[in-house]
C-alpha cells in the first residue's frame, strides 16, 4: 500500500487524515506543514487554488522557500494532463526539490513525489538498480515513474560504497566516511588517496508492460574530505567537488553554484531532454 508522505522538509509523518494537495505538483501536506493559518486552511482547502514551494522552486533559492507559498499559476507550467505529472519515486523530498530548482519553471508541474517501499535491490552497477527499481516502482504505481539512485564511489575502496552510501552515511555518519580513506595512502608521495565519484542517475519507465527503462546519469569528480558546512544533506558536507574555486564541500556553496556543478546537475540536463520529448510527444499524440 502506498504512503502518503508530507511535502514538508523535516516532516516524518504519513498523512492520515486531513491534507491539503498543490494544485500544480499533487504533493500533499499535513495542515500544520502548510505555513496557513487555520482560516486560511479552512479556506484553501479543496479549492484547488494553492500552491506549494516546490512549484516555486525555480525561481526561488531551495534555502529560501516556504513551504506553502500560495502563487499565481503560470500559464506555461500545464503539460499534457495524461501522462505528466510523472511519479518521482522518492523518500527524500529534498532530491525532488533541488531536481525542480535546476530544471526551471517551465517543468513545473511534470514531477510529484511518490513513496512506494521498494525492496532493496544488491546489484552490481548503479545502472542496474536504477533499472530493477524502476520496474519495481512503475509496477506498484501503476504509471510512469522516475526513480533516482545516488552512489558516491571512492577510488580507495575500488567504487564502494557506491550505490550503498546511504546505509555507510547512516552507520559511519559524514566524519566516518573521511575517516575510511584515511588508512589509503598513496606509495609515491604518502599522501590520502581521497578521490570520489559523486554519480547521480535517473531510470524512466512509461509504465507499459515490456517497454525499455531509460537510464540518464551524471558524474562529478571530488574528494572525501573532514565534514565542513551547514548546508545542503546527506553527505554533502564531506564531498569537495574538484570544480569548486576555492575547495568547497556542497554543503559550503549556495544552492545556485552547487546546482550548477553537482552530480545531479549533469544527470538533470539529460532529464531535461527526456521530459522535452515526451512533452513534445504527449502533446502530437493528443492533437
């Protein structure tokens, strides 16, 4: 059975009983996590009429959104009503977020956040699980999906933890993982092999029984530093990108410039010619 998870960041409660749903992106919140007063609740709610931050997100820095900002709808942001918005199967409302902050406005609306339970898939690639949890997902959703696989590989431990970063972050925490290639150290020079693979990728399915899975991914070069920064999540703290002036981790460089060289980043502008053909191939098939 399906989860009904709060848009909010922060919030780890499934909503139960009563909500309130953006009209743009489907996501629901809890009443409390809207940001209204209870008039205003009272009055939004089952209107139709409100919108929520993330639909905002294009436009306004992820570290400046409030979560139920009610706008006025833009006329671009209405893709074709049978095949968008797409099921971005997802625990972690932040990935949906900083997606829609790099994609830009005019995606607005083509995205909402799913969380299914998906079994944990132990394959070899981050291919490869992108694509069973694809499957996976459109089989319990019932329509197309998007699933995100995040891997952090470190060239000391030959790729590892890759696509099992998320189990290290929890057990080790981000000081644990500098400290498991502390004891890797270069024969020539001595010194710490740190290097890192920050490796985002995206599976899509249409959700058609025998259809192919589409797999988009992007990297970006780093190394795995001491933790540093109070931004961003996850293990940003610990992931100096290589490209970064002045050896920042993500979590020390604001939402714009870490969005503009991030691992996810590169896998989204491949999302974006994904969504710019079904947009393009929705819209032929409906005229």
């Amino acid at each position: 059975m399906a989860v009904i998870n709060c848009g909010r960041v922060g919030c780890q409660f499934p909503i139960k009983s009563d909500r309130i749903v953006c009209c743009e992106c489907s996501t629901a919140f809890h009443p409390e996590c809207s940001d209204l007063c209870p008039e205003d609740y009272a009055a939004k709610c089952g209107k139709g009429d409100w919108y929520c931050a993330i639909c905002t997100a294009a436009t306004t820095p992820i570290g400046d959104c409030a979560i139920g900002v009610a706008t006025a709808k833009r006329a671009d942001a209405a893709p074709p009503p049978h095949l968008f918005p797409i099921s971005y199967v997802t625990s972690n409302p932040n990935k949906l977020r900083e997606t829609m902050a790099i994609l830009g406005k005019e995606y607005v609306g083509m995205l909402r956040q799913v969380d299914v339970e998906l079994a944990e898939y132990q394959g070899s690639s981050a291919e490869e699980i992108a694509r069973v949890k694809c499957e996976q997902a459109a089989r319990m959703v019932g329509g197309a999906v998007l699933v995100e696989d995040t891997c952090l590989a470190f060239d000391a431990l030959k790729g590892l933890p890759g696509p099992y970063i998320k189990w290290f972050l929890r057990a080790v925490g981000p000081e644990g993982l500098r400290k498991m290639v502390e004891g890797f150290r270069s024969a020539d020079d001595g010194e710490v092999r740190d290097g890192a693979s920050a490796i985002c990728t995206f599976a899509y399915t249409c959700g058609v029984e025998g259809e192919p899975v589409e797999v988009l991914q992007g990297v970006t070069r780093g190394r795995i530093v001491a933790p540093r920064g109070s931004g961003g999540f996850g293990w940003d703290c610990c992931f100096a990108p290589i490209e970064a002036t002045e050896g920042q981790t993500y979590a020390e460089m604001s939402a714009e410039v870490k969005n503009s060289i991030s691992h996810r980043c590169r896998a989204v502008a491949k999302l974006r010619g994904l969504l710019d053909r079904l947009r393009s191939s929705s819209s032929t098939t409906s005229s």
